[in-house]
C-alpha cells in the first residue's frame, strides 16, 4: 500500500492527541495553519471547503474529520494566499516570513527521506526483486517494493524504447509490474472506509470531482454507494496513477 501520513497524522494527532487534551482543559477550538475553509449550510452543517490559495489547498488530507471535530476547529489562512501569509508575518517580523515550503514527510529528520526511514524502521521491506512486464517477462531489478508506487516513472533504471511506468506490485513473488502509459489507465475503482464530512452521503448514486493524490487534478467522476463503508468510483477519464492506499476525495 502507499498510504498518505498526513492523513493518518490529522485523523490520530492532531484532532485526537492534540483536540482532546485541549477540550479537556477548557480550551474552545483547536486552529491549525492549513490551507481550508469551513462554512454552514442552511442546515447548519459544517462544509468542508478548498482554501483560496487552490495551489496551497489541503482540504485533501482533512476529509476524515467529523462534524464534531470541525465544530471545534479554525482555519484561520484559509482564507488568504499563501503570499498573503508571508506579507503579514514579514510585517510582524517573524522569522519564518521567508522559510522554505516544507516537501517532504515533516516526522523525517532535516536531511534524511523516506528511503533511510524506511531501511532504519522496516529494513523487512526492502527485498531487492524483479521487475516484470504484464507478461511476465523480467526486465530488471528493485532495490524493494516499498520504494515504488503506482503510476511512477523516476527511478525504474531500465532501459526502454518508450517510457515505463509502474502498474503494480505482486507481493507473493516480490516482484514490481510495469508497462506502458496505455496500460497504465483505470476507468473505476472501489474505495472503503469512506467518512462523509456531513455524517452521511448525498445520495446514493451522485456526481462529483475525485482527487486520487493530494497534487493529482479534479476529475468529473459518478459515485455509486456500495453500503456504509464503501463506494464505486466511476471516472469520465482514465487515471493513470489509482494506487491501494492513497485516499480518494469527493469533492
């Protein structure tokens, strides 16, 4: 699986660990910095929307928050660019006015990534194996399947006449599965453990826009609800990258 660590950070810390000392203590609202708005309906449920800043927006990794949560929660920059944000801390002198946007996973030490993580915590999961194409043929070597994800192009060192990109993984044999970009594309797919910010679907079968990844682009989708805990998402265009795992968002 590739899971997103934002989402289970926001879901387990920040609004457990963090919220509920906090209320305990008296505290009101918990205010985070993320780019995202709230808003009430004409029923007084509480909306989860985008940030203005779309090319900031992190409405993505707070989609497993509830209405109690939310009822106790503020995004005060939601409203404002990120340009914005830096124009006023530079005016109140903070030091990290100019500090550089943060890229990788924020619990990794300043100088390290994933792969060091990974070999310190889970060296289990960093078994060198074959690459394979849809057919079975080997075309090279991994150095784990723990450091490819679905849809990846970077990193494969295999030498081929047109792009490869990575397919899947078959487990059982170890072995990392790649193909072409005509291969690479999937119409539908079922997500599970599915949470409705308003506490219960809109229908059940609606049309919506589904992000995959946190930077991937909207696409128009009709949504069927299979029962309480899973949906079939159904894409007007192939995605190339729909990876067990990732989080699928309806917006």
């Amino acid at each position: 699986l590739t899971p997103n660590p934002c989402i289970s950070c926001n879901r387990t810390v920040r609004w457990g660990f963090l919220l509920d000392p906090a209320l305990s203590s008296g505290a009101d609202f918990l205010a985070t910095g993320h780019y995202a708005r709230l808003d009430r309906d004409s029923g007084s449920c509480l909306q989860l929307l985008r940030g203005v800043d779309r090319a900031k927006d992190q409405s993505y990794v707070l989609h497993v928050l509830n209405q109690t949560q939310l009822n106790h929660t503020l995004f005060p920059v939601g409203e404002y660019t990120k340009q914005q944000v830096r124009q006023m801390a530079s005016s109140y002198h903070l030091p990290v006015a100019e500090k550089p946007d943060s890229q990788d996973l924020c619990f990794i030490a300043t100088g390290d990534d994933y792969r060091n993580f990974l070999a310190k915590r889970a060296p289990g999961a960093l078994t060198p194996g074959h690459i394979v194409d849809l057919q079975g043929n080997i075309l090279g070597e991994h150095p784990g399947l723990a450091f490819f994800t679905i849809g990846q192009r970077k990193g494969l060192r295999i030498s081929s006449p047109s792009p490869l990109y990575v397919l899947g993984k078959d487990e059982a044999h170890n072995a990392l599965i790649v193909g072409s970009h005509d291969q690479s594309g999937r119409h539908q797919f079922i997500a599970r453990q599915v949470n409705w910010v308003a506490g219960e679907p809109p229908g059940d079968t609606f049309s919506a826009l589904v992000k995959i990844r946190y930077k991937a682009d909207d696409v128009p989708a009709k949504v069927v609800v299979i029962d309480g805990d899973a949906i079939r998402v159904e894409l007007t265009v192939p995605a190339l990258d729909i990876t067990p795992g990732q989080a699928a968002v309806l917006y």
